[in-house]
C-alpha cells in the first residue's frame, strides 16, 4: 500500500527570489539570516540536503534524498497562492488586496466594524482589543496579503459568533465576484490590564481552488488527508479528513499519529506547520523563529527511521524573514527537501514539481 506524506514549513523560505524587488523583498532570506546570526544547526534537514542550499557544509547524506531550491511561478507570496502552487495550481493573475476595504462590502457582511485598516495582528489588538470590548464591534483588518481578518473577543463576542460572521464574509465576496484570497477568523482572549492574545481557535474561510493533486488523488480512491489548517487553504476541495491543529506541536504528534495508522487505502498526508509564520516570522521574532526550528529538526530526527520506503516531502510556501523591514510575507524561494523521490528534483523549478512527485509515486499521470 503506497502512501506519502508532505510537510509544509509555512514561511521557511531561503532567499534568491529573482523577482524580489518586484514585491518589496530584495534581500529577504529567511533560513539564510537565521543561520548567520544564531549559530543555527539543524542536523536533520542538513542529512537531507539543507545546509547544500544554503551554501553551507554538508554533513553525510539521509540515504534516497534530494534537495533542491523551488521558485515561486505564481503571483503572489501568501499562503493560499503558495499552498496551490505546491498542489500544481499555478496563479497568473494575483488575488485581490486592499488597504481599506469598502464601507458598502462591510455594511453587507454585517459591520458596524472598528479598524478597517491594513495592521498586524498583535498591533491591531493593543489599539482596539479595549475599545472592542466596550462596543461589541468586532475589528476588521488586512495586511498586504490577500486576507480579509475579522478579530473578536472569544468569550465576550462568542466564537461561534465570529466564525458565523467571517463564513458570511466568504460568502458577500463570493457572490461581488472579489478575489480575497481568505477570510480569517482571529478570535483572542485576555483584558487590557493583562494584555489580550490570540487563540489557537482561528479559522481560514478561503476560495475555492481549481482541481488539484488532492482532487485527482480523490478519484482515484487516495485517501488524502489534511493536518493544521490544510483544509481550510483549500476549502475542503479534495480533503477527504481534516484534522486541524493549534500548534506545531499538536500538528507533529498528528504526523505521528497517522503515519503509526494502520489502513486499507492507499493515503496522502498533507500538513501545515504554522507557528514559524504566524508567531515568529509576522512578530519579527528572530529568536522564537531559530528556536521553533531546532524544535522541529529535533522531532524530525525521531521520525525519519519510520519513512522506510515511503515518499516524505518536507517544503515551504513562501518566506516571512524577521529579519526584513515590516511584518508581511517575504517572496522567496523556498527548500524541496525529498526522500524516495520518484522523479529528480529539478533546482529553481516551480512549486508544482511537488505535485508531480506526489502524482508519480501513486501511479497517477502527470
């Protein structure tokens, strides 16, 4: 029985973006910065062709693996765009953004909203989380991706409350024709005199891509199965399980869990690890970033023995450099690292050479 799995390091790029300048980005590096300022060793993705890419020693090789450097071919750098291409949906023409969105589109979602600005997440919190809670507005803000975030308390407001309103937002865009790439449900918690922070509750209300890997997958009676928010990237299209997660931690004990299954069917295991990004690259926390890497490096040493012949892709979906000015994505290129690749990796190819690793090894057409 075939079966497979892709690991997406959401934001872990490495730099050489040759259109970088077009986006503001010129000289992001994520892993690269990292590494030159944080005496970063990461002994399990270099033994299978990491420190290669990145110009550095590399130490003996994970037997059957190749590595090679992915150039986005899709316009954008946010995570849906991203996570498509890597499915082999290649985006010609980039979603939609706003700095300020429309007072008539709010009004038919269902506002009164504070904010309507384009704010990170924990700024926008520290300016209205208080004023929020006297009015019972939620906040609404964008960033320089194409997202559409609706933030509200989780007790006051209600969770369920919030992510009736952001489905209702999906919905208003759908029907206006406007090509948000997501609608972000951010609930938080806390009070002004004890800072407020966002949950692990959020929810990605997004559009609905064209056929994917996971969709063909699908007909031919693959399982494919999501981990962390993978469901939610692709609206539901071509997932046949979901298993959402707040953490990378809980998004590796769920890695674990599946592989260790048991099943009749052939199965795809597709997750998102998202803390690099959301914690760390958005905040510009340089350190918290190098400190959630070893973790994952020091828990992907544990699991490699149990890859066997399976195929294992471990990837990324843009970069998110904290050390680059402001808080949005960076457009890099991003790691392919591969065990039992069927096909070569190919350097500086598109994201959608995933896809046909992932076609090849179950037999499908490419």
């Amino acid at each position: 029985m075939k079966r497979a799995l892709l690991i997406v390091l959401d934001s872990v790029g490495c730099g050489g973006a040759k259109d970088a300048a077009a986006y503001g980005d010129e000289g992001a590096n994520t892993l690269g910065h990292l590494f030159e300022r944080h005496d970063l060793e990461l002994p399990h993705l270099a033994s299978l062709g990491l420190n290669r890419l990145l110009g550095r020693e590399e130490p003996r090789i994970f037997p059957a693996s190749e590595a090679a450097r992915m150039s986005e071919a899709s316009a954008g750098k946010d995570t849906t765009t991203g996570h498509w291409e890597i499915a082999g949906c290649i985006l010609r023409e980039p979603f939609d953004t706003f700095t300020r969105f429309p007072q008539d589109l709010l009004d038919e979602i269902g506002g009164p909203f504070l904010g309507n600005v384009a704010a990170s997440g924990t700024e926008i919190l520290e300016q209205l989380g208080e004023m929020h809670l006297r009015t019972g507005k939620p906040i609404v803000y964008t960033s320089a991706d194409s997202v559409l975030q609706i933030a509200a308390h989780e007790d006051a407001y209600g969770l369920e409350k919030l992510h009736a309103l952001c489905e209702r937002a999906r919905q208003v865009l759908n029907r206006r024709g406007i090509r948000i790439g997501r609608v972000i449900a951010r609930p938080f918690t806390g009070d002004p005199a004890d800072r407020f922070k966002r949950t692990g509750n959020r929810h990605d209300y997004s559009l609905k891509p064209p056929g994917t890997i996971l969709n063909r997958l699908r007909s031919e009676g693959i399982e494919t199965i999501g981990v962390g928010k993978i469901s939610d990237i692709f609206a539901g299209s071509g997932i046949s399980e979901s298993h959402p997660t707040r953490s990378n931690a809980e998004g590796m004990a769920a890695i674990e869990r599946l592989w260790s299954e048991s099943r009749e069917l052939p199965h795809f295991i597709f997750a998102n690890l998202v803390d690099f990004d959301s914690l760390y690259g958005h905040r510009r926390d340089p350190e918290g970033y190098a400190k959630c890497l070893r973790e994952f490096d020091a828990w992907l040493g544990g699991f490699l023995p149990e890859i066997g012949e399976d195929l294992l892709i471990i990837t990324a979906d843009h970069g998110n450099d904290p050390y680059h000015h402001g808080t949005d994505h960076t457009r890099e290129q991003v790691p392919l690292l591969t065990i039992n690749s069927p096909l070569e990796v190919e350097d500086s190819a598109d994201f959608i050479q995933v896809a046909r690793i992932v076609a090849r090894h179950f037999g499908l057409d490419e």
